[in-house]
C-alpha cells in the first residue's frame, strides 16, 4: 500500500530536490505559491514553496525505498516521530491537491479598473485606479465635489468592482 510522507530539503533546495526524485520514479507533491509583488512600480510574480523545506513523497509502506530518498540531493531526510516516519493522511493530501488546480485571480486592480474604497472616511466610496504606490499602498481617481482627486490608499482598503474602459 502506498503512503505520503514528509520530507525535509536543504534550504532553497526544493525545486532541485523534487527534480532528482522524480528522475528516480518517486512521486513527489511540492505545492507552489504564486504571489505578485510590486518591485520598483512593475509587477512581478514569482513562484516560491508553500511550505519551505518540505516535500512530500509517494512510497510503498512495506517494499518502498527510503535509503533512495534519504540519498537524493537536496534531501535533509524524512520527518519522523520516534522510530517512525511521519505519515500524511490522504485526506490532506487530496485537499492539497485539490487547492492546488484552483487558479486564483489577482488581487491587485489594473488600471482603469473601478472600485470601492472600504475604510472609515471613504466608506464603499467607487474610484477608478491609477497605480501602485509601493508594495502596500495604491493611487486611486476619486470623484470629490465634481473634480478627479488623487490619493493613496492601503491596498487591504480596495474591493475590484467591474472593469472599467476608459
């Protein structure tokens, strides 16, 4: 019967460590965040390890080989607790895989895109916005007693409404 278990990589050594056990026909589940971040004014995204360090694997309980495993580069070794290895359920690893295959839509508007400010002065208040300003905050259109405004608001206060053409 086959079993997940968690393993530990060398720092930074996840990629590299996933690659060399797949290349042996060991399966291998390394879930990856995708995150976009501003760095200087342009967006980037970049994929880093949902869970630094670790990996898990696919192997036989009774005939599997764990000396090949232990033996890989980029392997620090398995988890265990006591004598034994640690085991990961199979209902975690299908949500882990399930959570894997949904895309997620990116957070941060585009420009021209409407909408609300949610914060104590501007309350569901629609703009229109401009652009980033830095990692945490934005600039964004507000109508303001019939004039277009510009103001900075903290990204955690901006809700996409609809996409606006202009």
């Amino acid at each position: 019967m086959e079993s997940w278990y968690l393993v530990t990589c060398k720092p930074r050594q996840e990629e590299r460590a996933a690659t060399n056990l797949l290349n042996q026909g060991i399966e291998v589940f390394y879930p990856k965040l995708t995150t976009e971040k501003l760095v200087k004014g342009r967006r980037t995204i970049k994929q880093s390890a949902l869970f630094p360090n670790y990996l898990f694997v696919c192997l036989e309980s009774q005939n599997g080989n764990f000396s090949a495993v232990k033996n890989t580069r980029g392997i620090g070794g398995f988890v265990s607790y006591g004598a034994s290895y640690q085991l990961v359920s199979e209902h975690i690893m299908n949500l882990l895989q399930n959570e894997r295959s949904h895309t997620t839509e990116s957070k941060i508007p585009k420009t021209g895109d409407v909408v609300s400010i949610i914060n104590e002065s501007f309350n569901n208040i629609q703009a229109i916005y401009k652009e980033p300003d830095g990692d945490m905050r934005s600039i964004l259109l507000i109508n303001l007693l019939n004039q277009k405004i510009e103001m900075s608001v903290d990204n955690k206060e901006i809700v996409a409404e609809k996409k606006h053409s202009y």
